[in-house]
C-alpha cells in the first residue's frame, strides 16, 4: 500500500477516499450521458423509416397520373383538383420608400408652399393699401366717375344713395363744411358772430345748414331733369385739357341718355336756394336775393376746384401708393 510505503497517516488516506468517489461519479455520469443519446437517436432513426414507405406510393401515384389515368381508369386526383398542387401567390411587398428622394419632394413642396403663400400675402396687401388709398381720396372727392369707367343712367335708389353720401353719411361732407367755416371765420363772416370757438361753431352749424339745403334742392332737380349728378374724369391727356374738362364740368353735365351735354341747372338752382335759405338764421338784416346769389357764385369757384381736385387725386393718390410700396 501507498500509506504503508511512504508512512502516510490517517489524513492522507480520507484524501485518497475522496479522489476516487470523485472519480467514479464522473464515469458514472459519463455513461448516463452516453447512453440518454444513444436512446434518443433511436427514436429518430425510427421515424425517418416509418417516413421512408410513405414517399414511394406517392412516387408511384405521380407516375400514374403522368399517363393521365388512375390504376381503376379514373382521372387522377392530381387533375380532378390541379389548383390543389399549385402554390399559392406570394403577398405582394409593399413599396420600397427612398428616404432620400422623399425629403426632398417634401423640400420643393413645402418651398413652393412657401412661395405661394408668400405671393398671397404680397397680393393681399397690395389690394389693402389699394382700397386704404382710394377710400382717403374717395372720403374727400365723393362718388365720381373715372376715366375708364362708362357712363351709366341711374337709378332713383342709386340716386337717393349718392345724394345720402354726399351730404350726410361720409366724413367729407362734413369736411368741406369744416373748411368753408374756417374761411368765414377768417373773414369774419358776419362780422356779428364771435372770433373764437363759440363763432365757429355758429358758422359751422350756418354752413351745414345751408350745404344740406343745397344739396336737397340739386337732388330733386336732376332727379326731375335725370340729369348726371356725378362728375366723370376726362379721357383726355395733358394738364390743361383735363383742367378745363374740370372747370366746364362745373357748368354742364350729361342728360338722362349720358350722350348731350346740359346746363346744370339744379346744381346751381340748389346753391341759390341754399344761400336764400341761410338768411332764416344768419344775423339781420340780410338780403335773401344777395345771399342766394353770393351762394351761387361760391358754388362757380368751390366747384371748379373740387373737380380739379376730383380730376387729379388719383395722380396724386397713385404716386403716394408706389411712394409707400417702395418704401416697404
């Protein structure tokens, strides 16, 4: 024995024990595992025979349908049912996307998204600024006919519509009116009145009264006549042709055809009437004959301007628009 040769006491033999316990457990587990795969490759093997026998009636069905007959001389069932052996379709694969060339289809869409809107907006504020230059003009010059505007018979609601807009409903009306005051007051006309505020507002309110009254009265008289209440703008070009179609226009307008030119009789039948009628309020003593003469005269010298001013405010107002355009 080892421990009786080499003198090795009672330690060195439980060592040993245990070597060799150790190495017999695994031999034994060696074996078991040996022989778990020798069994389950048994199994297997098994299957692939009972497999093996199945395939070759099939082989031989194949070769007997080749002939197109069945051992009993019916049709074979590869060509009762032939969808039966095809296959089925393949499900279509969606549509491969290149990312690449999508970003930038969004890119020129969203680029020309922008362009449009950009011109859009352009266009808006051009109409804007067109509508806030005429109505700054319009509020002033009253309703008129432009140059490249026909000459159309009114209606007696478009009538009642001008001759409301005239006198009571846009701030011009009232403007000129403010400014025929100023001008009294600087005159000191009448003298009875007040140099102050409280005078002003007495040849205001003098001013108004008269300027409705004259405006009533023309109203009814070219609405009787139907004669052109309007002024129209001259389709001439050059300063002094359209300065004096401004001033003749003051004196004559259109009939009820737009074709003949007329006196205006009621324009100036109105302005009499007004002045005639201002004497009911203006300080005494007053000649009503004078006053209705002086107001026509007035109307010669107020009118013509106001039609030059009519004729050339859209000048003036399409100079300040491209002014204010290039100025953004």
């Amino acid at each position: 024995m080892l421990t009786a040769r080499y003198n090795w006491g009672g330690p060195f033999r439980i060592l040993l024990l245990l070597r060799s316990v150790l190495l017999s457990s695994v031999l034994l587990s060696s074996v078991a595992m040996a022989s778990r795969g020798g069994l389950a490759q048994q199994p297997a093997d098994a299957h692939a025979a009972d497999q093996q026998p199945n395939s070759k009636p099939e082989s031989s069905s194949s070769g007997q349908s080749s002939s197109g007959q069945s051992s009993s001389g019916q049709p074979s069932s590869s060509e009762q049912s032939p969808s039966s052996s095809e296959q089925p379709p393949a499900a279509e694969q969606p549509p491969k996307i290149d990312w690449p060339n999508a970003a930038e289809f969004a890119a020129e869409k969203t680029k020309e998204m922008t362009v449009e809107a950009a011109e859009a907006t352009k266009n808006l504020g051009q109409q804007a600024l067109v509508k806030a230059r005429d109505w700054e003009s319009g509020w002033l010059t009253g309703i008129y006919v432009g140059e490249g505007q026909p000459l159309i018979p009114l209606t007696a609601n478009e009538r009642r519509e001008i001759y409301l807009q005239q006198t009571l409903t846009t701030p011009g009306a009232y403007m000129k009116r403010m400014f025929a005051a100023g001008i009294d007051q600087a005159r000191g006309s009448p003298y009875q009145w007040d140099d102050g505020w409280g005078g002003y507002a007495e040849r205001f309110a003098s001013r108004e009264g008269q300027f409705i009254t004259a405006n009533t009265l023309a109203y009814l008289g070219n609405k009787a006549l139907k004669y052109e209440p309007r002024y129209d703008q001259c389709r001439c070009q050059g300063f002094w042709p359209r300065t004096r179609h401004a001033i003749l226009r003051n004196f004559i307008t259109y009939d009820g055809n737009e074709r003949h030119l007329r006196p205006q009789l009621a324009l100036y039948g109105g302005a009499f009437g007004g002045g005639l009628v201002s004497t009911a309020w203006k300080p005494k003593p007053r000649n009503a004959f004078a006053e209705g003469s002086r107001a026509a005269a007035e109307q010669g010298g107020y009118g013509a301007l106001l039609n030059i001013f009519i004729e050339f405010s859209p000048d003036f107002s399409g100079a300040l628009g491209a002014r204010k355009m290039k100025n953004q």
